[in-house]
C-alpha cells in the first residue's frame, strides 16, 4: 500500500503502517494516529477493511480517554468495507485472517456499545440504575457468543474480560465478575513474555494489556474485600505492564488507583502530590476523562467507589 504527501508517494507495508498508528492510538496520539491511517490508499477490499477497522479502533480510544465522539462514523466506514470484503469472497469460506477480521469488527461493536451504557452524560456511571436492562442483556449475549467465536485464546480472553465487566458494571454482580477476569487472565498470561497484542493486534506471545486489564479489575475486588496488599500487587504490575506495552492514558489511570492505596494507608500528601501529576499530564494529553477522575480525587472523590443507590422515588 502507500501513504501520500503533498507529491510525495512513499510505499509502507500494510501491518507496519497499521502497527504504527496502533502504537499512536495506544499512547494517546489519537489524532495522528488518524492521519496516519486516512493517509493509507489500499487496493484491495482486506487492506481496506484493515485500515478502517483500525481507525475505528483509534476512534474509540479517543472517546473513551478523550471524550469525544468519534466512532459512530468510523464504524459505519469499517463495517461497510468489511461487508466488502465478505462480498468479494462470491461463497468461498473466508479463510483464516479474514476470520479474524469479522471478530475484530464484532468485537469493536461490543466495545462500543459497553462505552456507551457506562458513559452517562460524559462521565463513568457503574450500575443498572437508569440503564435499559435489555440492552445491557444484549451485551452481555454478545460478548458470550463472541468468546464461543472467539478464533484463538487471547481474543477469547478479551470477550472474558467484557463479560466480567458487563456483571460489574451493568448488572452490579460483584460476585460473578471475578471469574471473567481470572480467565482474562489466563489467556492474557498464555506464553507472556513481552506480548503487547490485544483484539486487533498480535495474538502470538500473550498480551499485556489484556494482563493489564484483568490485573486491574482484580485488584478493584481485592480492593473493595480490605486486602489492600493484594491491591497494590496486582495494580502495581498492571501499572508496569501498561508502560511496557505503551498505553500512556492507561498508566496514568493506573497510578490513580496507586493513589487510593497511599490515601488508605494515611498518607494524603503523598497521593495528592501523585494525583496533582497525573491530572496535570492527563490534561496534556488531552485525556479528560482520566483528568476529571484525578481532579475530583483531588476535592475528596473515591474513583474505586461503588454507585451511590438511586434515590426511592416513594
């Protein structure tokens, strides 16, 4: 494939561009991760529908840290040239890469959806209260059909981790999320040893940020049960595994939840100077949601606190 700019034509392997602006969208860089991708011209319906799932990808990173609302269009693009690409094979069976791509897709919509029942009025709302209880059901069918479909362990383990946070999140099962999270684990841990692929990425040598995901929601249970030690060693290696692996908004909403722990132990300026640092770079990087966490830890918020009970409208 090949990247323009202004007359210049430059010939870039389609999973170099495609890692590159992964590594951009995983650090922060969203909008240049953007350009990155719009500049690609693919020739063929796969190398299409790669470059659009990926920008959609980037989309919703950037809504989830960002703020914005960038994904509806992206996926629309994204699902239209995978519709392509099943179209060209006229009946053949899709062969293994192709596989790939369609749950990469469903999957993309899985997150999608999830983002928008947790993201209330532009900030993270836990719980059923005020959600509509047949969508959060729909999710959670669509995650277990997803890691029935899922076509290797990483990816299965993905669709896990969205099961456990659909019963945390959505439906309040603090009981049943655990379990999710343990075999996101597993999968995530599977032949680990630098692995920094998630659902769209390498599936070869474990994940990081799938172990980083499953470490966090651990230590948020092992948190909320008073076994503060257990937290702090889960949340420590999930901040340290988010750094190796390059997710910049993520660490830094990482060593939030180490701020909880320095408050719990009694040392409250310890945590602010901490917190002060991350709203500060959160704010640089234009990861406001991460920023308006880290400010109302500031004015006495509890990030890790469960949702308030709605209010008896007797």
């Amino acid at each position: 494939m090949t990247n323009t700019a202004s007359t210049l034509r430059t010939a870039v392997p389609l999973d170099e561009l495609i890692a590159a602006a992964r590594e951009l969208r995983i650090g922060g860089r969203w909008e240049r991760a953007t350009r990155l991708l719009d500049s690609g011209e693919a020739t063929d319906p796969r190398s299409r529908a790669l470059l659009t799932l990926a920008a959609a990808e980037v989309a919703l990173e950037s809504d989830w840290f960002g703020g914005t609302a960038l994904t509806e269009p992206r996926l629309a693009d994204a699902e239209e040239c995978v519709e392509v690409l099943i179209a060209s094979l006229d009946g053949k069976p899709a062969d293994e890469a192709q596989a790939d791509i369609r749950w990469d897709l469903d999957f993309l919509r899985l997150r999608h959806g999830y983002l928008g029942q947790v993201r209330v009025d532009g900030a993270f709302r836990a719980g059923p209260d005020g959600k509509d209880p047949d969508a959060s059901a729909a999710l959670r069918t669509h995650a277990e059909r997803l890691r029935g479909e899922a076509p290797d362990d990483v990816r299965r383990g993905w669709a896990e981790m969205y099961l456990g946070l659909v019963a945390d999140n959505l439906f309040a099962e603090r009981d049943v999320a655990p379990g999710h999270y343990e075999a996101a684990l597993c999968a995530g841990e599977a032949g680990e040893a630098g692995g920094t692929g998630e659902a769209g990425g390498s599936h070869l040598s474990g994940d990081d940020l799938l172990v980083r995901e499953a470490l966090r929601h651990l230590g948020d249970h092992d948190h909320d049960h008073g076994d503060h030690a257990r937290a702090r060693e889960r949340w420590s290696r999930a901040t340290e595994l988010g750094a190796r692996a390059g997710t910049v908004p993520g660490t830094l909403s990482q060593q939030l939840l180490l701020a909880v722990l320095t408050r719990d132990a009694g040392d409250e300026a310890g945590a602010v100077a901490l917190v002060r640092e991350i709203a500060r770079w959160a704010g640089a990087i234009g990861a406001v949601t991460t920023e308006a966490q880290a400010r109302g830890f500031l004015a006495g918020a509890d990030p890790t606190a469960p949702p308030a009970p709605a209010e008896s409208d007797s």
